[in-house]
C-alpha cells in the first residue's frame, strides 16, 4: 500500500493556533474586565485623533461590534466618544486616564503571553516563524478572494 504525502492542514492548524491563544487572551484580560477586541480598540485609540470607522478598519471590526465595543468602554469609564471637528457624522474616540492605564497593563499581560508562545519554539526559530507569519498574513493571505457564500469570522 502506498502512502500520499500530504500538506499540512494549513486551514485547521491556524485556526486551532488561532482559537487558542485568543482564548488564552482573553482568560489572562479578564480580571482587568477588558476583551481583547475592547483592548485592540483602546490602543489603537491612544494614537489620538481616531474615527470610530477608521478604529473599526484597523482592529478588523464590524460597524456593529465596534459601536457595542465603544458603548461597552465608555460604560466602564476607558473612553468617550466626541465629534469630530472636521465630519459632523463621525465621532473621535478618546481614551480616558483610566482606560490608559488599563491600557498598558492590558498590552504588558498580552506581550507576555506572546512571548511565552514564542519562547515554547527553539531559539532559532522564534523570528523566522514571526517573520513567516507576518509575510504571509500581510501578503499572500491579506486579500481573500470573493465567494458566493462568505466565511464569518469568529467572533474575538
């Protein structure tokens, strides 16, 4: 009998890698009270000058999850929305002192936690999968084609 060499399920391994360390994320957030998406959001925020659209584009949100994420920060106190001097339409997200803080906490326990994932690879291969990752998440895999019935994301 003979045996096919196949590819590795590439599909499945970054799913599976995918779902665990965000549910690792999001376990070593909760007792700051913080997902990861509202994290994402707040430091993205920080930079200043953000429309809840361009903050939305740039975590990978739906309009719908991010109006519920901002309503969910300004809430908790971390953030406020305030028009925009330039579009009547778009509201600024400002990160308060309290969501600053929060903040840096929240991306030291995140930083972390990457760094324990890459630590568990040998020492020669920590940077070659990093930039391996990056290379194909920001160029062959950045543009999905379009289908007939399109893949939902799971939800972070």
């Amino acid at each position: 009998m003979t045996t096919v060499a196949t590819a590795p399920d590439l599909a499945l391994l970054l799913s599976k890698a995918s779902h665990s360390l965000q549910t690792e994320l999001t376990a070593r957030l909760e007792h700051l009270g913080l997902t990861p998406r509202a994290l994402c959001v707040l430091t993205k925020a920080l930079e200043g000058g953000q429309t809840q659209i361009r903050l939305a584009e740039r975590c990978e949100l739906d309009k719908t999850t991010m109006v519920v994420t901002v309503d969910e920060l300004e809430k908790a106190g971390l953030a406020t929305r305030l028009p925009s001097p330039t579009d009547r339409r778009a509201r600024i997200i400002v990160v308060t002192e309290a969501g600053r803080a929060l903040a840096s906490e929240g991306t030291a326990l995140v930083d972390g936690v990457y760094a324990d994932v890459l630590d568990s690879l040998p020492a020669d291969e920590r940077d070659v999968f990093a930039r391996a990752l990056t290379r194909l998440a920001e160029d062959r895999l950045a543009h999905p084609p379009e289908c007939v019935r399109p893949v939902r994301r799971p939800r972070g």
